[in-house]
C-alpha cells in the first residue's frame, strides 16, 4: 500500500466525524502534517478543499480539489469532493461529471452515488434518473453499516418517488373537472422557477461548520446615502442605504442595520451565519431598517439548525444521529429540543441598544430565558469587551425623535488601532471635550475615524461671521465643519466619510480630496462606499490590485492605504477602491467596474 492509499483510508474514517466535530481543523491538519511528510502534495491540496467546503467557500474548494487533481487524477475521494464543490455552487453538469469520474476510479463510493442522484434530484427535477442512484447508494450504506447516511437517502428517495408519483399525474389533471388539480398542474414551472430563488435563500442561511469559524478582524462599509433618498428611490440600484460589519477575531457584529443592509451584507458574499451581534447608535429609519428582518433570520436560522421539519445534513438532528450512528428518523424532537440549549449550532444575538432604540423595539423582543439575544442597554462611557477587543460608548449629539440625548457613537480598541464611529452628531463645546479626551486616550494608537458628514447647512456659512462660534455648526451632523474639526482633534491616520446625503451624488470623492488637501496630506482621508473594507491584521484596505489581461479578469488584493486610490462610476454613482501604484489606466478601471455592474443587475 502506498502513501496516498494509506491517507484515503485514514481521511475516509474520519469521513463522517469531520461533518461536525469541533476539533475538525486539528483533525485536518494532522492528516496535512502526514501527506507533507510523505512528500504527497495532492493530498494537501485536497485536505485544502475539504476544508474551504465545511467553511461553505465552494469556489475556494474547488479550485484546491483542481491543483489536487492535476498532480494526481486517479483518485475517487478527489473527483467526489470536487462533484460536491461544485453542487453546491448550483454546477449541477460539472458535479455530474466529477462524480462519474470518481465512480470510473472507484465504483463503490457510495457518495459519488448519492451524489449523482443528488445533482439529478436539485437540477433538471429527473426524478426518475436519481432514484437507482440513491438507491445504489443506500444499499452500499447499508452494507457499510452507516445508518446516518442511509436513512439520509432514504428521505430524498421517498422525496424522489413522491415526486414521480405526483408528475404523472399532470397530464391528467391539466383537464381535470378539479380546479384544485388544475391549479397545481398549470403552476409546476412557477414552482421549479421559484425554488431557485428558495436555494438562494438556503445558501444565505446555511450554517457553516462549527470548528472553522473564520478568525479575521475587519471593517467593511455597506451603506452608501444617509436618510429618507432610499425609501423614495427612484433608481433601486443607487439608492441604496446599508450600514457597517466589523469581524473582530470571528465575531462578526453588524452596526447600523438601515435600509438594504442584509441585501448589500449578501452581495459582498456574506451569509448570515457570519452574523453574531449587532450595535445601533440612535433610533433613525436609516440606522435601524432592517434590525426586524435581522431578528426574524436568527429565528429562522435556529429552526433550520434544529431540522425538526426535514433531514438536513447541517442540524442539530443530524449530529445526534451521526453519534449515535442511528437513523436520522430515530432522533425524537425531544432528543432536538434537550440538545438545542446546549448546540454550537445554536445562534445567540447580542444586542447593543440605547433606550431610545429599545424603547422603538420593545414590542419585537422577546426577553425570556429561552429567546435567542442577550440585550445590552448602552450610553456613553460604558464599556463592553468583545473578544480580543474592547468597545467604548461614546456620545453624540443628535435628535432620533424618540429621544435627544440617547444617541451615541463607538470606539473598538484593537490591539495597537483604534476604530472610532462618531455616528450621527452635531458638534458642540460637549464633543469637542469628549474628543480632546479620546486624543489622549489613543495618542499611541493607529486612528481610523469613520465620520458621519450628513450634509451641508446654509448656516454653516455663518461661521464667516461669527468669530468660530459653535451656533453655525451642523446640529444634528457633524457636517463640513465638524469633520474638519473632529480631524483636527484626532489626528487619525485614516478617515473614512460616510452618511452622505443622496444629493452628493457625484461629488462624494470631490469632497474628500478638498479634505485631504485641508491637511497636506497628512491624513489618508477616503469617500467611503459599499464594499470599502480594511484588514486589521495586515494593516490595508481589499481592493482592485491589476488585471489579468490575458484571462480578461480583475485580480484583487491588499492595498496599503497610502497607496489606495478611488473612482466615481456615473451609472450608479458607486464608488470603487484600487492599488494606485499598480499602473492601469482609467478606462481599464471603467471596464471592470461595468463588467461588474452588469452582472450585479442581471441578478436582480
């Protein structure tokens, strides 16, 4: 037996444990020091692409079970991951390929089975073509003696001739005196056309696997106007609101759910299961929207991770069922309902509230021991740790209607920088005070200001004639003259502008280079807009690095932030970040932002 037999046999009986042990990363990586050991790449590539699997990061996935393949092609386990990468990216033609593949090699693996039956059952709706592959596959499960993998094919057998027993009844019923029957015979493209869009949702909820959590510390903007301009929006695709995600150490926390929100959060690639605390600063429509949507997704997101309702691979009745190595039709709902408490499947909310958003909120939220939040009432001066990092409430001063003196804004201390969110607020000889006193705080730390402008007020030009008195500041935003005063006191290294008014459109990145000039240069001062994101722990902005002319793609990557440049596309106004040293010219930029658009607009 050589070396690669001797690591398929191993990975194969760690097969089903991998699905939901939290210890898999080690479990992997032992089987990686092993293949290094052994001088066998492929299979450090393949382990790779297991892993970007279980983490839901099927393209990623895919590609490592590629580079496995090209060095070594003759082994089924790497043809069969591959099938499921792709599966699960809807590739249903491509996984159908694979998995035959892997059958060629071996024709006992009963996942490439299922597998095909699996492609057959989700794709083109073949009924009939699954059912002698599940059923292949069932036996083989049987014979094994995995009943958790038996009984799984078994429901999507049962599914499968359900399914065949109602489509020959179509015809049938087309002319059938039963409107009832003929409502379900003229609708079965409608049903097949929306359950694509169902998958969608499935994919945005799935659940990742509990034992590689993504670690990263970052920032990312996703919200572009401030206000009313997006619930009155006359163009759907630039009038967009949004808010903010921060991942510190994994734990993701939303700030500032307004409007288009969770629809922005998913276009840059998130799922919702990335999602494990959220922080509101004041009451406002836009900085609250889709806290309610938020709420009724963690609750979904718990029914799906019980798989009370149906067997489903990434639930907590799957997990009983796989240690128990019994039949998932074994596991009572009682057995679901004693291990829920106590599941890593199970999601938990933190809530970080003013009164004023807990009060507007009250009705929605259920504050029993068995509910799914922990809330925290929050006000200026409070601290929280939150993993590794610490969050400070800060004040602000600015009217959510519901109260005038709840708002505040944020500060995350991590590590040697420093996040600070002014939220909404006027400036005043108040702020001014809270932010000499911040100065100091951080005076050894890297600043990264994102600064709420607002807009602009025609008594700011008052300033002219008032000797520098407070009385011509924004009152409810920092405006113009705030933003530079607040910069002024801080002294970040990098500032971020955000909460434009919709009337900006187009003169957003104007006003930020009047900005940085302001200061000579000495702060890195950035139009902030969807999909801007920083990294922490390498210190740089995610951007458009150069491209690949000779596939025609953008390649992306880390850009310093002193060499972050940034362009205007007029089709939506969006805003767009690339490496400025990198040498490509306007028009290359223009073609990939348009590529871009195009294909984000198809989907909608």
């Amino acid at each position: 037996m050589n070396n690669i037999e001797e690591l398929q046999i191993k990975y194969r009986n760690i097969h089903r444990d991998i699905r939901h042990n939290e210890n898999t990363l080690k479990i992997l990586m032992s089987l990686e020091i092993e293949a290094r050991k052994a001088s066998v790449a492929e299979f450090s590539f393949f382990l790779k692409g297991v892993e970007y699997g279980l983490r839901n990061e099927f393209k990623k996935a895919e590609d490592n079970l590629d580079r496995a393949i090209e060095i070594n092609d003759g082994v089924s386990d790497f043809w069969m991951e591959k099938g499921f990468a792709q599966f699960n990216q809807h590739k249903h033609e491509d996984a159908l390929r694979s998995f035959d593949k892997s059958l060629e090699l071996d024709s006992e693996n009963g996942h490439s089975l299922r597998g095909i039956g699996l492609c057959y059952l989700e794709g083109p709706k073949d009924f009939i073509r699954a059912l002698p592959f599940l059923e292949q596959a069932m036996k083989m499960y049987r014979t094994a003696g995995e009943k958790y993998w038996e009984s799984l094919t078994r429901a999507k057998i049962s599914h499968a001739q359900r399914m065949v027993a109602v489509h020959t009844n179509f015809e049938d019923n087309l002319n059938h005196d039963d409107r009832l029957a003929r409502i379900l015979a003229l609708t079965r493209d409608i049903d097949h056309a929306s359950e694509k869009n169902k998958i969608r949702f499935i994919d945005f909820v799935r659940q990742p696997h509990a034992g590689l959590k993504d670690k990263s510390t970052a920032f990312e903007v996703l919200r572009r106007w401030n206000s009313y301009t997006p619930i009155i929006a006359d163009n759907f695709h630039a009038s967009k609101g949004g808010g903010y995600f921060l991942k510190i150490a994994g734990y993701g926390l939303v700030i500032d759910p307004g409007f288009n929100f969770i629809e922005n959060f998913k276009a840059e690639g998130h799922r919702f299961s990335e999602i494990d605390g959220i922080f509101i600063t004041h009451a406002h429509n836009d900085h609250t929207a889709d806290l309610e949507s938020l709420l009724t997704l963690l609750y979904k997101y718990n029914e799906t991770a019980m798989g009370k309702d149906f067997p489903n691979e990434d639930s907590i009745r799957a997990d009983i069922a796989r240690d128990r190595n019994c039949s998932i039709e074994d596991v009572s709902e009682k057995d679901i309902d004693s291990a829920f408490p106590f599941s890593n499947r199970r999601k938990i909310f933190d809530l970080y509230f003013p009164d004023s958003v807990f009060k507007k909120f009250i009705s929605q939220i259920d504050l029993g021991s068995k509910n799914d939040i922990r809330v925290h009432i929050v006000a200026s001066g409070d601290t929280f740790e939150v993993g590794p990092a610490n969050l400070r409430v800060i004040g602000a001063k600015h009217n959510d209607i519901i109260s005038d003196t709840s708002a505040v804004g944020v500060a995350f201390e991590l590590g040697d920088t420093v996040l600070i969110c002014t939220g909404d607020t006027g400036f005043s000889p108040e702020m001014e005070e809270q932010y000499k006193a911040l100065a100091r705080l951080y005076e050894d730390r890297f600043i990264i200001l994102t600064a709420h402008l607002g807009g602009f007020k025609n008594y700011e030009l008052d300033y002219l004639l008032s000797n520098g008195g407070y009385s011509s500041f924004y009152k409810n935003h920092l405006g113009r003259l705030g933003l530079i005063r607040v910069n002024e006191i801080l002294s970040p290294e990098i500032c971020l502008i955000s909460e434009f008014g919709e009337e900006f459109k187009g003169l957003r990145i104007r006003i930020a280079q009047i900005c940085e000039d302001l200061f000579d240069h000495e702060i890195k001062i950035i139009p902030a807009d969807i999909g801007l994101k920083y990294d922490f722990e390498k210190k740089c902005f995610h951007g458009l690095k150069g491209l690949n002319f000779r596939e025609n793609l953008p390649e992306y990557g880390n850009i310093s932030f002193e060499n972050l440049g940034y362009s205007l596309f007029q089709q939506d106004y969006s805003i767009h970040y690339y490496d400025n040293s990198a040498g490509f010219s306007d028009v290359d930029m223009v073609d990939v932002i348009r590529r871009a658009y195009d294909e984000s607009t198809a989907q909608e």
